[in-house]
C-alpha cells in the first residue's frame, strides 16, 4: 500500500479514492480499525469523487452512473453497516445496482456485479428473506457460468444451502432435497481449484460440523 501511495498522484481522486478503500478494509481485517471506523473512512473516501447523498437521492431516478471504484465504496458502506441505516443501505446497493448493472449489460460489468450481489444474497439470507437469497445466488450463477467464470460459484452454491438449512430449521420450508454432504463437496472442489484456500478449510469444517456433529 505505502509502495503504490508512492507511485500514483495523489492529486488525482480515483486514485485517493481506491488506495483508501483498500488501505480501511485491510486495516479492518488486521482488526486495527472497528467496522463503525471503516465505514466513517469510505464515506470520506466517496465523498472524494461524489457525496453519498447525492446517491441516496438519485436512487430512484432513471440515470445514475458511478465508476467501480464509487460502486465499490457503495458496497464496502452497505456490507459494513449494522446500524439503524443497514436495511436502508441495502436498498440503496440493490437500487444502483439495478440502474448501473442493466439487464442486458451484466456480462460486460460481471466482476462487479457478482460481487455486489452476492453480498446482497448473503445480507439477505442474514435478514431471513431466504426465498429472495437463493434467487438471486441462482441468477448470480446463471450469469458466472455464461461468462465462464467459477470465483464466485461455491460462494453461491453454500448460501443456497445455508438457506435452505435455515428455513427447515425455522419450519419454513422442507428439508434440503439435494444432500448436504454432496453440495459442501462442490463447495470444497471449486474453491480447491480456485486456490481459495480460506473457503476450503471453511467448507472442510461445516462439513465436519454438519455432517458429523
């Protein structure tokens, strides 16, 4: 981070913009900063390329545009939050989402997308709103394969299991149809060959947990 912050001109605001949403998410993984602290700092690093408001006010309007690094921001703010502005913030993330990421445009913007909706499924799943969760983890997917992209695959494939174990739990819907061991050994292969070798051992685990309590 101190080697690029020396390389690109810092008079110029994307550049302060992105440098300093990665510098706060980095110092909140190390735990050096609480989750309060780093939305304070995204806010203050939107506000270098445009305020929030003015995105909380065009929200519902017909054109909106915001580069990735403002899209980014935006979803960095609504995932951090746990207040009384959480639900709010999600709104607004699915709301811009939907006026940056048309329909017929989601392959060209795939990276973002998948990311900013696959937070959203997650919060989603999070609130209990399972059915809308597994829609949009399936649409997410739908769009990965046509692209030819695996990333994000198992990140969807366990939040659809996830729900589904949630909503039996809760007498909202039937037990899992598709076995839990077989979906967790998808999850485990793709983020094998993924080399995402956190999720691994994360599957590995609620394998073990799920399977074998």
């Amino acid at each position: 981070m101190e080697h690029l912050k020396k390389l690109l001109p810092m008079d110029i605001p994307i550049n302060r913009q992105e440098l300093e949403r990665k510098d706060c998410l980095n110092k909140l993984q190390k735990k050096e900063i609480t989750a309060e602290e780093c939305v304070i700092r995204l806010k203050k690093a939107l506000q270098y390329t445009i305020p929030l408001e003015s995105i909380k006010m065009a929200k519902d309007g017909p054109d909106i545009y915001l580069t990735c690094a403002e899209l980014g921001c935006v979803y960095n703010i609504a995932m951090k939050s746990r207040d009384e502005a959480e639900e709010f913030n999600l709104d607004l993330l699915q709301s811009v989402t939907r006026q940056c990421i048309p329909e017929d445009s989601i392959h060209t913007f795939i990276n973002m997308y998948e990311l900013i909706m696959t937070g959203v499924a997650s919060r989603l799943g999070d609130a209990g709103e399972y059915e809308k969760s597994t829609e949009i983890s399936e649409k997410v997917m739908k769009e990965c394969l046509l692209t030819h992209r695996m990333y994000m695959l198992q990140d969807c494939l366990y939040n659809r299991l996830w729900n589904q174990i949630e909503a039996a739990k809760k007498g909202t819907s039937a037990v899992p149809a598709i076995p839990i061991d077989r979906e967790l050994q998808k999850c485990i292969q793709l983020a094998r060959f993924c080399k995402e070798t956190f999720y691994e051992a994360f599957y590995i685990q609620q394998a073990t947990e799920l399977i074998h309590p």
